[in-house]
C-alpha cells in the first residue's frame, strides 16, 4: 500500500535541510517561541500554501 504525503502525520513527513535568509524581525518573533521555533516556521509555510501559491509573491 502506498501512502500519499496528505496522509502522512507533520511528524512522518520526510524534511529537507536548507539554508534561507530571513529577515532579523521574523527570526527573533520565532526564537521567543522556544524550541522547535524552525518547525513552527515551517508550520506557518505550510499553512499559508493551503490559501496561496508562492508564485503570488513579488519579489
């Protein structure tokens, strides 16, 4: 049986390590929330993708 990434839970989702700039303003209101503060970031992507499409972003 194969399973699509839509079933799989946030936890057994495969990750990627990469490297971004950020802005200094985003790492810090991130960092105050404690460990797993890059997961969280990785959350807020997540669920602005479900409402937008990267390519709406002018650069």
């Amino acid at each position: 049986m194969t399973t699509t990434n839509a079933e799989l839970t946030i936890h057994e989702r495969q990750t990627v390590p990469v490297h971004v700039c950020l802005d200094a303003d985003i790492v810090e209101r991130f960092l105050k929330t404690g460990p797993d503060w890059g997961r969280r970031i990785n959350a807020a992507l997540r669920d602005w993708l479900k409402t937008h499409s990267p390519h709406e972003i002018q650069l």
